[in-house]
C-alpha cells in the first residue's frame, strides 16, 4: 500500500484520524474494531494495528485477548458500576 497524506480532524473531546475505506478493508476493520496505537515520539511516528490480525501482543494468547476484548465490551457498563465501588 502506498503513502497517503491524510487530515486529522475534531472529534467530540478530541482529535480524529478518518481511515480511508481501501485501508479498514485490507486490515478488515469496521466500527468498533479494536486496534493497538503505539506511538515513537523521536521519529514522530504512530503505528496503529489490528488486534485482530496483531501477532505482536508479548505473552498474550491472541485467542484470548479477542475474548477477553469481547468480554470487556459485552459487561463494560457492569465493569464502570463495579469500578464506582472501588473509589
């Protein structure tokens, strides 16, 4: 895939970077889609990846990490209501 030069944008609270569609669709990502930001600030570089297709989680089983993913985004209202009681 070749360079392209993209514009970021305002987004509610903060700044947004639109994906063009060739991108979402070669690392096969839609709404919601989780992704890893890593971030080099000498070289001022982002590097942004599909969890889904990362094979770069350390020890993490990606098998587990997409479960437990989904397990957080099926029970996050029940997670904040349990982090309440924590503070």
């Amino acid at each position: 895939m070749e360079t392209m030069i993209l514009r970021i944008i305002k987004a509610r609270k903060g700044l947004a970077l639109p994906l063009p569609e060739d991108i979402t669709e070669a690392l096969q990502l839609t709404e919601g889609s989780e992704v890893t930001v890593s971030v080099d600030p000498e070289k001022k570089q982002i590097l942004i990846q599909s969890l889904r297709q990362s094979t770069d989680l350390g020890d993490i089983n990606l098998e587990f990490a997409e479960q437990v993913s989904t397990f957080i985004r099926d029970y996050k209202p029940a997670l904040e209501e349990l982090a309440k009681l924590e503070e």
